[in-house]
C-alpha cells in the first residue's frame, strides 16, 4: 500500500514539472490537481479500509514483518558466504 502512495507522490511531481508551454499549462495544471485529487483519495480509501477491515490490515502486517525477517536471513547468509576466504 505504502509503494501506491508513493508511486502516486512521484507521478503527480513529475506532472508538475513538464515543459511548460503556454498551450498546455492549463491542462498540465487540471491534469496535476486532478492527480493529487485522486492520491488523496486513494488514501483516505486506504485508510478507511483498515478501519473496516482491521484482521486484513493485521495480516499484511504480520506478513510484512515475516517477509522483512527472511529477507534480513538471507541477507546475512549471503554476507558470510562472501566473508569466508576461499582455499
């Protein structure tokens, strides 16, 4: 949920800033405020949705913190392999 805010931020930032020509700066600027209408609510959905469905919001947590902890495993599996010198 976290990389759709994000992903949603970069993409209005970017409307925000293509060449401005005079003929299009009106449109830029709908298209910009109707970008940054639609993020914010995506978010206010998001967030309502935790609020109707808080055992889904838990699981991804739980899976979230899980996925964090095997990746960390790997990770530290991976750097001892390339510490150990080789015979």
């Amino acid at each position: 949920m976290g990389f759709l805010f994000k992903a949603g931020f970069w993409f209005a930032i970017v409307l925000l800033f293509l060449p401005k020509n005079p003929e299009t700066l009106r449109d830029q600027r709908e298209l910009a405020q109707s970008s940054a209408r639609s993020l914010i609510k995506a978010a206010n959905d998001a967030a309502q949705f935790c609020t109707d469905q808080p055992a889904v919001c838990q699981a991804a947590s739980q899976t979230s913190a899980l996925a964090t902890e095997y990746l960390n495993l790997a990770t530290e599996k991976l750097t001892r392999k390339e510490e150990k010198p080789v015979k």
